[in-house]
C-alpha cells in the first residue's frame, strides 16, 4: 500500500527516515534579496520530492573521450567534477549526482523513484534505483539531458519524488542483512560488482 502525507511526516520525524526533513512542500525561499522561487520539495500528498546536492560528476558527449562506460570497470576520468548552485548539462550529456537528503528506510517499506515533471517537460530525466527495505545513505543517481541544448539543474532544490510502499508481510532478507555494498554512503560511490 502507497503511504500518505501523515505517515511520511510521523516516520521522519520520530524515526529520523529523512534528513533533513521539510513536513510541507516548499516553493519559495527567502534569500538576502527577497522572495526566491524554487523547484519543489518536501512532502506531498503520497510522496516526498527530493532535493538534488551541490556535486555532480558531468559527462559531456562532444569531448572525445576513448573508452567504454563499463559498469564491472567504471573510468571516472571521463567524467568532470562541478560543485555549484547551478550544474549546466551539456547537449545528450548526463551528470551523476546525489541527493541532498539521508535515508533511513523502514524494513516493511520500498521505495521507488520517479522525475519531477517540471524536469521531464523540459527533456531532462532523472534515473533512480528503487530504495530497499533498511537501506540507508544519500542517494546516486543520473541526470540525463535528452535535449539538443544545454540544460540548467538547480542544485539543493527538488529533482525527484519518491514513493513509499508498504508490504503486507516484512521481508526475510532486508538491505541491511544481506550487507548491500552502497550500504550508508555518504559521497559518491562508483559502481561496484
């Protein structure tokens, strides 16, 4: 079953599943120059839209880069580091980038993971992992621009909205016992096998 506003706000606050943690959808912050709108985050009404962080790992598709992306053997070296409020994805590029929220995940919850539409309606996706019962960490994932153009990404604003589901039975064998290896990550972590 899909869980609602109240229980996200109740298991975040008392039991710490996401910090930090906005119990209202955010549009607006103030700023030394006034009023600034933001792409939203915080809770909604069956989810909780996350905030992309500062560091993005960015892919650039018209430098002649040699190699294969290979998951077994990831090269970083293709990839520039950017840290800033706005990271410019190049035209069919992609950035590799992390929540700016820690999870906590219950072990009778998955949670999954979609785009916020304000981004797909600008041609820019955001792939995400599903959350395992009892994962914890700050969440990878990339940021594709699909589009012929550079697209801006507003860092510490929402990038995505993730869903929590709750089974019917708790799990035999949760994230945490089987020792999953991005267990409580905190910075990136490349691929591992």
């Amino acid at each position: 079953m899909i869980k609602s506003d109240g229980w996200i706000i109740r298991t975040a606050q008392e039991k710490g599943m996401i910090e930090p943690f906005e119990a209202k959808q955010v549009k607006g912050v103030e700023t030394a120059s006034g009023p600034k709108p933001v792409i939203s985050y915080g809770v909604s009404s069956y989810g909780y839209d996350i905030r992309v962080a500062r560091q993005f790992k960015v892919l650039d598709p018209s430098k002649q880069h040699t190699g294969v992306v290979d998951p077994k053997n990831f090269d970083q070296s293709s990839y520039e580091d950017y840290v800033g409020d706005v990271c410019v994805i190049p035209p069919h590029g992609m950035a590799i980038a992390q929540s700016f929220e820690y999870f906590r995940i219950p072990r009778e919850v998955l949670v999954i993971c979609n785009g916020k539409s304000t981004y797909a309606r600008c041609g820019i996706q955001v792939s995400i992992a599903p959350l395992e019962p009892e994962w914890e960490g700050r969440l990878t994932f990339s940021i594709t621009n699909t589009t012929a153009l550079p697209a801006k990404v507003y860092a510490e604003e929402g990038i995505a909205q993730i869903l929590f589901l709750e089974s019917d039975e708790v799990c035999k064998t949760s994230y945490a016992d089987k020792q999953g290896k991005y267990q409580r990550q905190t910075a990136f972590a490349p691929p591992k096998v």
